[in-house]
C-alpha cells in the first residue's frame, strides 16, 4: 500500500486517498480481505487528521470497495464490478457543494444521538414541540372539516407564494407580535429553515460573508458553511448579540447579511433587548444591508412577552423575517413562512416554483383550520405553561445535583438551556458518558465556528416531562461526576473523545 | 431624463437603466407624475430589447419608484423615502442565481394563463392529476385511520430521507414498474422537481454541462438555467431522445449528467423503445456519466405498459431515478423520490437535512395509508381509463375541426398531446386569441432552448372531461380559423405577438 498526498492539489486530501485505494483495490494491488490501517495510524503516517482518513473510507465503503464497524476495523471487499462496467465513483462527480456537505460537523456524526427514542433514555437533544400536548381528535375533526369543505382540491395544488388563507392567517399571528406585515409580504415555505435556504440562493455567493451571532443555530450554520459563504461571528451576552461589536465588522466585511435569533436564541436562550434591536436595525439601514430575523421562538414565553420583533421596528424593508408553525404547533407540517420586501419575495416565490413548485397544501390547510378554530392559539398557551414547568424542573435539579464549576442560563421562554461544564470537561466527552447513563444532549461545538468551546451544552425542555427532566439531569451530573473524579490522565481524556469524533 | 449604457459593464443592461432611473427619480431630476417613456420607444432609443426595459420598469416598481398598467404606461411614483433612511436596492443586493431568476421566460409571464380556474375557459394548460377521481371520504377516513394508529407524531417529524413505511411502499410500487430498489436507495423528496433541484446541487457547477432531451419538462429547463447550467438539447422523436446523437455529444461536451423523461414525455408524449433505453444505458456506463432517469407518468398507460424504466436495467447504479405521487395521486402532498446509489442517497439526505430538515410527515403518511388499502393502485386504474377516453376526445375533437396543416401526437399514456400549428401562427398568438374564445394552453417556446420554435402547443388531456375537451378544442380551432383568416399584414401580427411578451 502506498499513498502520497499532493498538498497543492485542489482535490481534498480525504479524495486523493480514496482514489489511490481505490486504485489498489481495483487493479488488485490490495487484496480483498485485507485489513486497512487503522485510521489514527494512517492519519499519522500521512500526517493528516483523523477524519480525513475517516473520510477516505467512508467514500470506499459508499463505493463497496470496502466495509468497517466501530472497533472491528476497515476490511477490503471484492469489487463490486464484473459484466464489464464500473460502479460511477460519485465522489469525483460531487460539486463543490456536494463536497462540502461532509466537511461540517452534523448530528448523524454522534452516535449517543442514536438512542434517542428508547424509553430508558432521556432526550434534551431536540429542539421541537412537545406534540403530545395536542389532542389528537383535534387533528381528525380539523382535516374532516377540511375535506368537507374542499373535499379533493384539499390536497390539490396551491401557489407558489403559498395559500391565500393561511399568508392571512400569518399576517394575523404576527399582528399578536406586534408587527403588521400585508399577507402579500409574505411568502410560504417549507419551514424557517427552507427560508434560510431561499434566502442565501438569492443574496449571496460562494465566497460571501455573513455576520451571524455565535454560539448560534446549528442548522443555520450548516446552510451558511455549505452553500460556501463565509461566516463572521458576532458574540452573544445574556442581552442578545453584542451589537456594539457590529458597526466595525460592517464596515470591514460588507457582509450580504447579518443572521440573528434575537430572542429565545438557540442555543443560549438569550433574548435582545430592545435597545439593542433598535441599534441593529439602525446600522442596517446605514449600511444597507439586510438583516435575517429567525424568530420561531417568540409566542413561547413564560410570563411576559419578548421585546416586539425587529420587524416590527422596521420601516423600510431592512428585516427578512422568517418564522414557521413547527415550534407553535407540529414540525411535519412543514410549514413556515418569510415575511420581507415585495422584490424578495417575489423572488423568493419564483425560486420555490423553480425548485419545488410549491409548498405542501395538506400543511397549509391544517394550520389555517387550527387558528381559525382558535385551536393554534391554545396551543400556544399550553406550551407556555407546560415549557415554563419544564424549564423550572431544569433549573430546580440542576441545583440540586450541581457539580463544581457548573453554571446554566435563566431562560425567560423557548426550548434551551444552555450549560457550561468545568473547563477541564468537554461536552463530547460527557455526552458519551451520559448517553450510558441514560441522558442525551446536543454538545455546543455543534453551534461554533471553530474549536475550542467545547465545554457548553445545549438542553431541550420541551419535550421530556418534568419527571423525565429530573432523571435526565440526574443522569448527566452523575456522568458529569464520574469524569471529574476519573483519574488525571492525558492520555486516557484523549482516547474517550476521540472514539466519537 | 439621461440615459446611458455601458456594453462592457457586468451590470445587466435592464439593471444599469434601473439605477440611473431611480438615481434621477430620488434626485428629483425626474419628478412623480411623469409618464416614462413607453418600453418599445425607449428600447428603440437605446438599442435594446424591449424586453429590457420591461424588465427595468419591473425593478422600478418593485421598489415604489414607479407604478403602471398595461395600456396606461408608468408613471413615476413619490419616493418611499422617509425619515432619512432609503428602502434597500434589492436588484443591486440579489446573487447571480438571484438575476437568473428572471431572465427565462415563465408561465407567469402569459397573461392568458390567469384565466384559468374562470368556468367558462377550458384549461389545457395544466399537468396534473384529475383529482376530483378520489372520493373525498376515502381522504377523511385514511386521515382518521392514521390519527388513531399514530396520534400527534402524524405531525410530527421524520427521518431526512423520508418514513421507513413510505419507502417501502414506493419500493413496492417500483417493483411494479418492474425495478428492485431497496428501500435504503430511496430517499423521500418534496415532488420529483426537488430531487432535480438537488440533484443539480450535488452534482453540477454554474457553468457545467447538462444534456437533455428538447423540447422537455419546461420545468426542468427553468432550474437547470437558473443554477447556471449550460444545457445541450437532444432532440425527440416519436420513439423518445435522438439517442444515436448522444455518443458524440458526450464525448465532446463532457455532460454532468443526460436528463431524460423516457415514458409519455413532457411535452411531447413520446415514449422511448427499449432499444434506446439499453443503449442510452451502455453509452452512460462507457462514459461514466449518470442519466436522470425523471418518470412521473410511467403508471398512467391506457393499454400495454411502457417498456421498463431505465433504472430497471442498471446493473451499476448509473441511472438516477426521479418519480413522484404528484401524477398519481395529488401534487399538494409533495411527496416524491430519488431513488439512486448509496452515496448519492446519503448525500442528498444531508442536503435536504441542510435545507429543509425534512418532508411533509403527513403527505407521507397518506401516501402510506392509501398503499396499505390498496387506494392507490385504484386510483391509477380509475386515471388510466379516464385520461384514455379524454385523449380519444381531444383527437376526435381535433379530426373533426381539422384546420389546414396541423398536425398532432397520438400519445399511449401520460396527459399530454403535442401539437404542430401551421407555420404562420405562433402558439403565443393563439393563445392570446383562443383565450378570448375560451381555452388555454402551453406555447411549445417554453419547453424548447432558443426561439424559432414557436408553433407548438403542449395540450393537457387529464383534467378537462370530454365535453370540455369538445368545447376547449373547437374554441382553439375557432382562434386557429381566425388567425389563419386575418390579412397577412406582418405590423399586425407582431403587434399581437408583443402585447404578451
């Protein structure tokens, strides 16, 4: 086996090794059966990452050429060629954007995640409505009323722009938040996160910057850093994103646009305040480039309401809001919307047409029957209270079990907690320890640019019960326990993490 | 008013006319009220296509700069400004996909086509299912029966890839197209326009090549040259894409990959032989280039079966499988597939997790549900029968009001009928005419790459009943009679021809 990498090639180095393995393999020079190095050996040898080789044979098992479990090594398998004709080597024929959709860290890459779902686990790694809060005749008298009234046209087509009923239907949910938007100013798409994606096609360029609260939404992250953009963040406090810091970044970077959650953020649940919203909003418009308002968060506060949507504030089209139903109400509706300027939006609808026609009409019709019933509002007034009790259960075990070096977010409404462990302890590490003890969550590294804040912890409490949420942090700290008391040792700290990069 | 263009500039000529325009309206160079210029003197003036300054007036009311109605000019409008702030210049802010957008022409650019839904205009102009075939209870009880059987997780969320029950079941419906696909080669999408749109993504740069049946799916051309793509038409004839032209065409353009919808073509009705099918196959697998294999309708045949899908015959995962419920049972559940090697289905997994989390649950869950009852397969036997006789009606209807050199397709399944008009009349200016008589169309243009290919008409057979066939066709041979009758004076059919450019 011999393998160079060519260190000025434009091929990543993780291909160029799959290419000459599978090369080898092919033309018979590796046998089948053989045991590939391991990959901490080969990185080391190569003098590259560890992941890059896991990358390597990641790509020669998609093509066959080989098969690996955890612990049990990579193994060469026959080729799966004969009759002549060769299986097409889909790593050569990925674009750029297909390349870079696994050069990002993803949840599919943590293997505690995978037993979310069984009962003698708890989850806070989710960040969606508990649905179980809503009754389920609700949802077979709604779609009969549906059927009754539209019968097959129901599940027929709609505009790209979305249902008529249901953009007015928004337009009324946002009246409650204080911001009037026309129901022309707004379009239908499938989940905030689809909106993200819209807007990024239209704005910006592979090679764009965008300035963007960090820790921040990892699903936003991925999108940005896939899409080839260029993400410079901005710090958040317990008052939002640190505006303060904004003006200079505009003015050095000339970002395409700046990418908040300004309240119940995700992952920290902070919330900004209306100073600084007003202040943001401001230097938008001084420097005339587009804020990108997430906010599927704001019904869900505990007592008082958050400060108004920056697009409430909004008088010139500065703010692209986007919100969705899958925190208020169900995430399979896939339904959400974006709230901006006629030119976006009607851009925004030309792309959805082009790329998916239109949003589901099922979804569409689901929603606007569930507020006209008033059904969605009390939806919405449950979920304040039960995630309020939920939160507080949080907060009242973590107390009780805390550990040295501990110290959590007060959240006022949302879904998150966000958790700083003792410096000495990473989340990856403790994730694996409490997925034994029956606890799982999102570490933070997820939701940052770069290394080194690998110590904080996002928690979920909407979705376990308050029972739940006691043994679920019970579980954690008494992991978190174990790792504090675990003998010094480098070496050992290393090996634990490593196993689940 | 001053208006110059730069032909060296990068600036798009409609976008430079924009900005001087909104400079001199801002500066009150050019105060409200004043009518511009109409668009054919201006374009005449600066030497460019009308449609340019279409496209510039467009810009200019999109940002509230000018207002205007066909037959009233535009006038200039009071700057939105106030306050000191300025509303943001979208045009200057959108991407080059963003600019794209517009630069194709759409079904949204036919006036004619807004008649559709009015009761006294036949539509031709659709590609859907007739979904008042399903009984309206059949939808209120496979809903209830998902209800009791899943209680809030049916709006819950699912896996990237889609439920494990609807890949079974769509896996089970390829096996009666007579193609095994495991289920873990399936991933669920939001309509097959989707997985083309990731696809694209994956696989293809702004600039690469793309090989493809012409005239198609105008749907396809629209994402295919929005994403920047370069698309090389091959040309269809009775028997499906000119497959003896292709060789040569792959070896010098070096394709990303050949899209083709081989049975009851979009527009054309032409279903490939089997003989091409192998040797478009053979020549994918000796080129290594993948085929998009997009087979909406292969279930709606009226008498034999189509000769098996291409993806049938591939041995070595070359052939990337579009199809979709949208033909089959309703286009608003948005549920459609890929089926496709490993690494493709992973990689569009991570994308559609990227960009939109996931499908529609319910949509999924319907599909599933009317698979278990065996409504589905009832719902393709009751379509077969019916677009048969509504074909037969429009061919009788088009025999009986025969007008000198048309001719037409004889499709064996699908919902289109192709039609060739004598070569004086466009297809835009039928439509325009026969919509005054009460049906509408596609014009052939829209589905093919350049101009000259302006008098075909694409004709929709699967929603209209027969007696609205009868109706639709003899008002388009009504409009065909009086065109063909009109003197020949050339000024007055391109004045017809513009109004609905």
């Amino acid at each position: 086996m011999n393998l160079e990498i060519d260190t000025q090639s434009n091929i990543p180095a993780y291909l160029q090794i799959c290419h000459q393995l599978r090369d080898q393999i092919l033309q018979g020079d590796i046998p089948t059966g053989t045991q590939l190095p391991p990959e901490r050996t080969l990185a080391s040898a190569l003098g590259v990452s560890r992941s890059t080789i896991v990358n390597a044979y990641g790509e020669l098992k998609a093509e066959g050429l080989a098969t690996g479990y955890v612990g049990r090594g990579t193994i060469v398998e026959t080729p799966p060629t004969h009759l002549g004709s060769h299986p097409i080597a889909w790593p050569v024929h990925l674009s750029a954007l297909g390349h870079r959709l696994t050069q990002y860290p993803h949840t599919a890459d943590l293997p505690a995640l995978r037993l979310s779902g069984r009962p003698d686990v708890v989850s806070f790694a989710l960040g969606l409505p508990d649905t179980d809060l809503i009754p389920p005749d609700r949802l077979a008298v709604a779609w009969q009323a549906i059927v009754e009234r539209f019968g097959p046209t129901a599940i027929n087509m709609c505009p790209p722009q979305g249902l008529p009923a249901v953009r007015e239907a928004i337009a009324r949910r946002m009246e409650r938040r204080g911001t009037t938007v026309a129901p022309e100013h707004i379009i239908v798409v499938n989940g905030s996160q689809h909106g993200l994606d819209l807007l990024l096609r239209l704005l910006v360029e592979p090679g764009d910057t965008i300035l963007s609260e960090v820790p921040t939404y990892f699903g936003a992250l991925r999108c940005f850093q896939t899409w080839g953009a260029r993400i410079i963040g901005v710090p958040v406090d317990e008052r939002g994103m640190d505006v303060a810091r904004v003006e200079s970044l505009l003015a050095r970077y000339h970002p395409k646009f700046i990418y908040t959650v300004p309240t119940y953020q995700n992952p920290t649940g902070a919330t900004m305040s209306l100073e600084r919203r007003q202040r943001l909003l401001a230097l938008a418009q001084q420097y005339q480039v587009p804020i990108v308002e997430d906010d599927p968060f704001s019904d869900l506060y505990f007592d008082d309401p958050p400060p108004p949507p920056i697009k409430a504030l909004d008088r010139h089209g500065h703010v692209l809001y986007l919100s969705t139903f899958s925190k208020s109400l169900a995430p399979g509706l896939r339904v959400g919307w974006l709230a901006a300027a006629r030119p976006i939006v009607q851009h925004a609808a030309l792309l959805n047409q082009i790329t998916e026609l239109q949003p589901n009409t099922i979804g569409q019709h689901l929603v606007v029957e569930f507020a006209r019933r008033g059904w969605l509002e009390d939806q919405i007034v449950q979920a304040r209270a039960a995630y309020k009790e939920r939160c507080a259960a949080m907060d009242a075990t973590l107390k009780r079990r805390r550990a040295p070096g501990l110290r959590w977010t007060s959240p006022t409404g949302g879904m998150f907690l966000w958790l700083h462990l003792p410096e000495a302890i990473t989340a990856r590490e403790l994730l694996e320890e409490s997925a034994r003890q029956g606890a799982i969550f999102l570490p933070g590294d997820l939701m940052h640019l770069s290394d080194g804040h690998s110590n904080t912890c996002r928690l979920n409490f909407s979705i376990p019960d308050p029972p739940a949420i006691e043994r679920g942090i019970t579980a954690m700290m008494t992991a978190l326990k174990k790792l504090l008391d675990r003998p010094d040792e480098t070496g050992r700290t290393r090996a634990m993490t490593d196993t689940i990069v």
